[in-house]
C-alpha cells in the first residue's frame, strides 16, 4: 500500500498519543501506533517533537526518529 502524502498544520504531543491537525480533520495516534522506539519512550521524549517546515513528517530529535504525517495517519484510517 502507497502511503498518503498529507500535510499536518500542526501537531500535538500528549499524555495517549499524538493528535495531527490536518486541513480538514483531527486525529489521535497512540504511542503504540507510531512505532515502537516511541511507544517506549518516555513522556519528556515524547513531547520533544518537531514538525517539519513542509508539514509532511515528525521528528523526534532525542531519538533521532522520523515518521512521515501520511505513513501515521494511514495507521487510523
């Protein structure tokens, strides 16, 4: 399966997951969907993430992780 190239307006990290505002919705990401280095990760780690200028990917400079916005919005769909 291809993986949807959407752009995030914003993100934001929390205590269940990670919410991903999109241009026409909202969605929630548990930590266990994203991947497993951050579904062990601990809260500090977590909230530490960065948007991409573009709004295509998340990075999490602490464990240098890069998840692309489609790729984790495929996950819940």
């Amino acid at each position: 399966m291809a993986t949807v190239s959407l752009i995030a307006q914003s993100i934001s990290p929390e205590k269940a997951g990670l919410r991903i505002l999109l241009s026409n919705r909202e969605v929630c990401i548990g930590w266990e969907h994203c991947s497993p280095l951050l579904a062990h990760a601990s809260a500090t780690e977590r909230m530490n993430a960065e948007l991409s200028p573009g709004g295509y990917g998340i990075h999490w400079p602490l464990w240098d992780e890069d998840l692309s916005v489609g790729a984790l919005v495929e996950k819940v769909q």
